[in-house]
C-alpha cells in the first residue's frame, strides 16, 4: 500500500472533489429520507459459544486483484443465503474498485446491518456512507489521530451510525477502547507491507474486555480459519478476499457459519482462549509474542 501520508491526502483531495459537487448540506438534507439505521447491528453477531461471520464485498486491495463484478447484489445476496450475520461494502474506488453505489445496491437487496468500509477522515464520508444506507462505518485507528477518532466516532453515534474501529497493535485497541468503541477490528495485515501475521489477533484481542464485540479480519481462506480465530477470541470474523474469489459462496460462508458455531468452542471468550492454548498436560501455554 502507498505510504500512509500519500493515502491521507489522496483521500482528503477525493473528498474535497466530491464536496464540490455535492456540499454537506446537501447530503445532510438527502439523509433525512434514509430509513434509520439497524441500531446495535453488534447484537447480530453475538451467540453464545459462537463465532459470526461478516461477508465482504471487495473487488480488489492494494495487494490484488478479486473479482471483475459489476452489480453486487448477486453476491450479497448469496452471502445472505449462506448465514451471514452482517454484510461489509468497501466503498474506497481507488485502492479497492469500489463505490457508494455499490453500498446503495447492497442496501436495496438485504436486510442484513452493513458496514461501510472505507478510508474515512471526516464527517463529510460519514454522511455519504449514511446516505447509501450504511447502518456503521468502519474507522481505521492507524489513519486517526486520538481526537480525530473520538470526533468520528461520536458523530456517527449522533448519526444512529454504530462503528468498527479498525486496529493492528495492542496500542490502538487501547485508543479505541479510550474512544469508546464497542465494536474493535483487529487486522492481522499490515497496511505498510500487506503481511499477514496472524499472531496479531491474539495479541491484540486480548486487551478487548468481553463486553467489547472482537472482530478478527484478514487471513481467513477457510472454515478451519474461521475455527481458529474463534478460539482466539474472535466474536466474529471479517472475511472478503476468499469469497469473492469462490465459485460457491454462498455454500462458502455456511461452512465457515457452521464452523463459528462448532460445539467445542466455549462461550465465554476468555475460556475459549485459554483453552486455544492449553498444553497436553493443562497447563498454560502463552503462545503470543512480548
């Protein structure tokens, strides 16, 4: 991915086109005729002793290229069918191919609470986002100064809007718990360097206290994934790249749905980790990295 400094202002010179031709005002007025947002959309991802899954639509990253679609209605709904708790639209046209109007499609065709998963920096996305029907944003702690983050976060709560705060350390799990975050994606990739490192979600997910719904994103290919991060810790998996590159995506999620939802995996987050890391003999094995 291009350096964080480059992306900001690439960003922010998207926005300021768009708000040339659309003002706040103007998008403010056009959100008065949305439909309220699913409020408390985390609720639809807890089940005891289960693990959700969230289906992304993402036709590409800085790190390749994952479907040519046009219309996503197909695939949400496909998505739906499959058992997906929540559906997540990458809305960013530059880095990820995609739009709003993808965001409004998806909202025409389900029910399902949708996130909107973009680079956001400033109220003026969070009112596009809202105006395509997006009942929460996704906000990416590493792009975000501290006061900025509260802002955005706050103003969407105004806005009915419920928000994910995406992190990659422990460190800004910790700012999102301070900003007030319910909702704490945990990113296994690296932005700088597209890595994968899956040890991150044990890291980081263990600073979420239980009451805060942890999301684990990246680096799933299968249900086996989807098992693993659960016994980490995960309340829910994000998971894009592996289903828009299936033929079958509706069986797809199913089978990572029924492995969220496999019966030795313990309600309570805290025990399910412990177990991930017990040791033949019982006793605790700490397998994360100082």
């Amino acid at each position: 991915m291009a350096g964080l400094d480059a992306i900001i202002a690439h960003t922010q010179r998207m926005r300021a086109l768009r708000e040339e031709r659309v003002s706040l005002d103007e998008l403010k007025r056009a959100c008065e005729s949305v439909p309220d947002p699913v409020r408390r959309p985390d609720e639809y991802l807890r089940s005891d002793g289960a693990t959700s899954v969230i289906a992304e639509i993402k036709r590409a990253s800085p790190w390749g290229v994952y479907s040519d679609i046009g219309d996503p209605t197909p695939l949400a709904q496909a998505f739906e069918l499959g058992g997906a708790a929540m559906l997540s639209v990458v809305t960013e046209s530059s880095l990820f191919n995609g739009s709003y109007e993808d965001l409004s499609r998806v909202r025409a065709a389900t029910e399902l609470p949708l996130v909107c998963k973009d680079i956001i920096l400033s109220a003026y996305q969070l009112f596009e986002a809202r105006r395509a029907g997006a009942d929460a944003v996704l906000l990416i702690a590493q792009f975000l100064t501290q006061p900025a983050l509260e802002g955005l976060l706050e103003r969407a709560q105004s806005m009915g809007m419920s928000v994910v705060v995406e992190t990659h350390s422990r460190l800004d799990a910790l700012r999102a718990l301070e900003a007030g975050a319910v909702m704490i994606g945990v990113n296994a990739r690296s932005l700088s360097t597209g890595i994968v490192d899956r040890h991150v979600i044990d890291e980081v997910i263990d600073v979420i206290p239980t009451n805060v719904l942890a999301i684990a994103e990246s680096g799933v290919r299968g249900p086996r994934d989807v098992f693993e991060y659960a016994r980490a810790g995960a309340d829910a998996v994000l998971v894009g790249e592996s289903l828009m590159r299936s033929e079958q995506p509706a069986e797809l999620v199913a089978e990572m749905v029924s492995a969220g939802h496999h019966p030795s995996l313990l309600a309570d987050r805290r025990m399910r980790v412990r177990a991930a890391h017990k040791r033949a003999d019982g006793s605790w094995n700490d397998t994360r990295r100082e």
